[in-house]
C-alpha cells in the first residue's frame, strides 16, 4: 500500500474523492440504517428485537461499506465516521457465533442452518467481503479487532472446506479473492491454498442443472417461509415500523431474456461452473461473477508464477475486450441475467452494463498488469474508471446508476438506493483505494500506471509528486521529493487513445525507449484498441527536484461501431482522451436521434461551471442545427432526460 497519499485540488479527483469522504460514505449508512441492514446484525447479536430484512446477501453491502470506511480513514481521518466503524466493530465481534460463523440470513431464520444453498444465497460471498473488510482495516489502522473477527471466519472456512467436494464451491465469487489477500497479509498460505482448491474444484459437478434446480427448490421454499414468520412478527408486534426496501433499477429486455436466464443458470454458465475454470473459453453468465472469477485466477497465477494460467487469462480478456464489451467498457449486456450475451450482442438501450461489473473488471485488469507488466490492462482501468465506472455516481454524491445503458428513449433518473445496493459502496471502496493503484513499485523499478495526481511515497528511499487536469487535459507533471541514490527504472505508460506524446526532464525534451511496443490491431468490435498502448523506459539517477513533464495528446477520435451490433451498428461514438461523450437531452432539446453529424464542426472546450467542471464539445449537424457533447460519465445529473452515445457521420 503506498502511504501518505495527499490529493492536492484539481478538476477532477480532488472533488470526487472529498465527495466520497465527507458526503457519499455517511449517505451509504444512513441508507443501511434505513432499510434495516444494520439492525439485522444488531438482532444477530442481541442487542435488539426486530425482523430482518434485505435479500439474504444484505450482509455483504454492509461489509463492503465497512471497507470503503476503513480505507477512507486511513487517508483522511474523521472522528465522526471512526466512531461508526467502531460501533459497527462491536456488533459484529457480538454477532459472531464462537467458531467464526457469522450470516445474519440463517442465524436469524434458520438456526443451526449451514452451507445448505452455495449456488445460491451467498454465504462464501458475504464471508469474502468481511475478511476484505478486516484486512483494509487493520492496513488503515493497525487496530486487529476487525482483523480477528475475519481470520475466525477464514478459519471456519479452512477447517470445513479444505477437503471439500466441488458441490462445496460458491455461485457467487469473491470469496477467492478475500483469502488469497488474506494470505499475502497475515503470511498464512492455508488460505491460498483453500482459495486454489475452491478455484480449480468448479465446473466438476455432476449433473449440474439438477443440483442448481434442486437449490433453487429449496431457496424457495425458505424465502417463503420467511414471509410467513414477517407476516406473524408484523401481527404480533404491531408497532414495528418496516422500511420499504427501494424499487429495483429500472431496464429495458427482450421477451426472450428470462428463457435464456433459465438456460444458463442451468447449464452453469451463469455461475461459472459449466467447466473446469482452465477450460472456460468465453465471457459467459453474470459479469461480476465472472470478472470475480478472473481476478482470483490472475491472483492465484502470481503466485504460482503459473504461465499456462496467465496465456488462459490473457486470452478470454482479450475476448471480451474485443467481442463484448461496449465502448464505455461497460459490460454485461443482458438484463435479468446481469451478464453477457453473444459476441457483438451490445445493443446500447438494452446494455445492463451494471456498475459493479466495470468495477469487477478493473480489479481484474489490475491483477493482470501486475502479472504481465503489459499497459494494455492499465488502458482498460483507465478507460472503465473514466466512463463505465464514474457514471455510476451522481456528481451529489448521495445518487447512483445501477446499470448503464448507452441510449436511453424513455429517460432515466438516478436513485438514492436500491433495493440490491450492491454498487454504492463498491464504488466507494475503489475510490478510497485509487491512489494505492497510480504507481507500482517493483524490483527497483518504478510503473507509472494511472494519471490521478498527489503527492506519494512510494518507499522510505522513494517520493514523487503527480500533478495533471487529466482527464480533460493531457498534460502531466512527475516531480521527484525524494529519490534513491542508485538508479531507477522508471516506465511511464501512454495510453493507446494518445496519438502523440512529448516527455520533458528538466526542462530538456528527450527521446525515450518504449517498452511494450505498440502491437498490430487486434479485431474490436467497438473501435477500441488498447494494445496500442506502450511504457516509456527511463533508466537514469534521479535527484530532488528533476521534473519530468509528460505531454499526451488528446485527440477527438470517432470509434466505429461493428455493423453486426444492434441498434448502433455502424455508428460512431465521439471520445476525446480516454472519456467517452453523449448527447443529453438537456443540452439538446430538439432531440439526440438519428443525428447525422458534420464532424469537421466539432470544437472542445472546458466549462469550469458546468457540472462540477468539464470539457464540452460543440459541434453542427448535416443539416446546421448545432449540438452539444457532454461527458457520458455525467449524463443524468439535471433530472430525467434521453442520452445517446452514438450518431451518424455520413458514412
């Protein structure tokens, strides 16, 4: 983790991360509290009377607030949000059976019940958030108390399913993740081991349709009986006052969907368990699931050094880079199954593109830079963090989008909650977590991955200081506090979308080294090509002081959409650096469809006043009516309006 991060005031960050700060984390537990979240853990423990409520994976939204807290306190300490932490601490150390068990969903409901529904109801998945939880907490504050509360769940999980069969594999990963993190904070490598085991054991499950079915029965038939005991606690206790959980987020789908649903949830595909994970070949089921999957994988293929792994992965990301995913990097085209469809299967009005599965494939594209040190997966981070992850916030910090459509008729309004509030705190812990992610530090040499300015230690011997307007302006500032008196290796990425760049070292423009060169074009079926994108090699001593300027030329590019994809296909989408722009119908009230756009027109400026700050981009249509571009990350901020990404150009 690198310590003593300090984000100084800049047009882009510096607000988003005090938003999440000071606004956006204190909004996420009010919303806990409200739908009753926290009571559930709070009736777990004894320390109210109540009925639960939530679907039985509430645990886990409370569990990924907790780290978003633990992470926000270690860069800015608040007495206000410690003393929730604290609080919440505490109610958990008291809801926690004595052998590390802790799931509110059975412990309320089905006493003694265990392990009975894993396909299904996400005992494994709210565990893994926990101990995530523990560890950024004791990173943050050295305090163990949390920490001890995961390692007991961890330990259950070691001593129950060390020697388990596949049936014993979880539906939804992430579990995975957490003990393979486990492992590298504590040092002990049994948790590696169950996660290589929970890993390599799915897709061997016999009959798998029949086990899913028969779980599902069973969910069933617990969820309804869960109604019957709220019914009896409501007419016995009529005082209590129950919280009516917010709608699901509104989306369009196909009459087909739930049939293809049905299909692959049987089959496995939803779950990831229709084969071995060595011989998954494509993109398949529910995108977080499978982007979980995938970081655990790329994880586990560090550790082992295990290159027939690596080339596994590195194939089925390409895949779904080029073939689906949409050109916001939002995937996950398919309602109801919140997850991909067929290849070119992006039909932008119907895209679910949820923002946990962007979030999911940044996590992902992360593991797979630290294992391959090649910049294409940075390039997707830094596209998905721009477009298909920050649309995902309001810029109030108190409203989200759940999924993200490309074009949207009908209008969309963001929401305070849901009523499966998985993303709000999933992007609050990725924002407490961004400047852990902007260098990487590895055997003397120094990566330089993501543009987010701050000041940084990197090491005792090592500080440097980012400055940039990024993303609205190419041009960033590398200035060297502290520097080892041996030599470093400092690689700088430029990004493919940069068709120029220029690097100044004191004031002296030189030429430097790429490493990872550009390779050919791959195929893209949304105009994006992210192994353009190389490292600049700089190997010198470096002293206090040595500025390094890089300039990135951020060119407006037209990216052209595959004829096979519905609804937009041989269209075109407007980017200017790594941010994708919309028509909103706010700035364009006499409409946003089937523009055919003169694109000599177009000219970009910044509007410092205009939604938080942000680059514009004007332009005139073939038959001279002008129109306005703003950042698709910032549409659906002025109320319910129509959005489209894409338009025509006359070709």
């Amino acid at each position: 983790m690198i310590s003593n991060v300090i984000i100084p005031t800049d047009t882009f960050w510096s607000s988003r991360l005090k938003l999440n700060s000071e606004i956006a984390i204190f909004h996420q537990w009010r919303q806990l509290e409200r739908t009753g979240c926290i009571d559930n853990f709070r009736i777990t423990a004894g320390l109210k009377e109540g009925f639960r409520l939530g679907f039985f994976f509430a645990d886990s939204d409370a569990y990924k607030w907790l780290e978003a807290a633990a992470r926000i306190l270690a860069h800015s300490p608040d007495s206000r949000l410690r003393t929730l932490v604290d609080q919440f601490i505490n109610i958990l150390a008291r809801a926690q059976e004595e052998d590390g068990y802790l799931y509110t969903y059975n412990q309320i409901h089905f006493v003694g019940s265990r392990w009975q529904n894993l396909q299904i109801e996400h005992e494994f998945y709210c565990l893994g958030h926990l101990i995530e939880a523990g560890i950024a907490h004791h990173t943050a504050t050295t305090l163990t108390n949390l920490l001890k509360i995961a390692i007991r769940a961890a330990d259950l999980l070691v001593a129950t399913f060390s020697q388990s069969t596949p049936y014993y594999t979880d539906g939804h990963e992430e579990i995975e993740i957490a003990l393979i993190r486990l492992s590298r904070h504590t040092g002990n490598t049994v948790y590696r081991e169950l996660a290589r085991n929970l890993l390599e054991r799915r897709g061997r499950i016999p009959a798998y349709w029949f086990h899913f079915l028969r779980q599902t029965l069973r969910v069933k038939t617990r969820m309804d009986r869960v109604k019957r005991m709220r019914r009896s606690f409501a007419l016995k206790h009529p005082e209590y006052m129950v919280e009516k959980l917010p709608p699901s987020n509104r989306h369009q789908r196909h009459w087909s969907v739930p049939l293809r649903f049905a299909a692959s949830a049987l089959s496995g595909r939803y779950t990831q368990q229709h084969a071995p994970m060595r011989q998954q070949h494509d993109p398949v089921g529910h995108s977080v699931r499978f982007t979980y999957l995938n970081t655990a994988a790329a994880m586990l293929a560090r550790e082992d050094r295990d290159n027939e792994l690596k080339e596994h992965l590195q194939e089925i990301w390409q895949r779904m880079v080029s073939r689906r995913m949409y050109v916001t990097g939002g995937i996950g085209s398919l309602p109801l199954m919140e997850g991909f469809g067929r290849d070119y299967e992006l039909d932008p009005e119907v895209a679910y593109a949820e923002t946990c599965a962007a979030l999911g494939s940044i996590f992902w594209s992360r593991e797979m830079s630290a294992l391959t040190r090649e910049p294409r997966y940075e390039d997707l981070v830094e596209w998905q963090l721009y477009n298909a992850v920050s649309v995902g916030i309001g810029i109030n910090g108190r409203s989200y989008f759940y999924n993200n459509p490309l074009t949207c008729h009908d209008g969309l309004e963001r929401a305070p909650w849901y009523s499966v509030p998985c993303c709000p705190s999933n992007l609050s812990r990725t924002w407490a977590s961004l400047s852990d992610h902007v260098f990487t530090l590895r055997e003397g040499s120094v990566f330089v991955n993501q543009y987010i300015p701050g000041d940084y230690s990197l090491d005792a011997a090592t500080r440097l200081v980012m400055r940039s307007a990024f993303p609205w302006d190419g041009k960033i500032t590398l200035r060297i506090d502290e520097a080892p008196v041996e030599k470093i290796d400092l690689f700088v990425r430029v990004p493919a979308w940069a068709d120029g760049h220029q690097v100044v070292l004191n004031g002296i423009p030189i030429d430097l080294e790429e490493s990872g060169i550009r390779q050919p074009e791959l195929e893209s079926a949304v105009g994006l090509h992210f192994e353009n994108s190389s490292y600049l090699h700089l190997n010198r001593e470096f002293h206090q002081n040595d500025q390094i300027k890089i300039r990135l030329s951020t060119p407006l590019t037209l990216r052209r959409q595959d004829k096979r994809i519905p609804g937009c296909g041989g269209m075109v989408a407007l980017t200017r650096g790594p941010v994708v722009f919309c028509l909103e119908s706010v700035d364009n009230p006499e409409g946003v469809f089937d523009l055919v756009l003169d694109t000599g027109s177009l000219v970009c400026g910044y509007e410092p006043d205009l939604l938080g700050g942000c680059v514009v981009i004007n332009g005139v249509t073939n038959k001279g009516r002008a129109v306005r571009f703003i950042p698709y990350l910032l549409w659906g901020n002025r109320g319910r309006s129509q959005m489209t990404v894409f338009f025509r150009d006359g070709n």
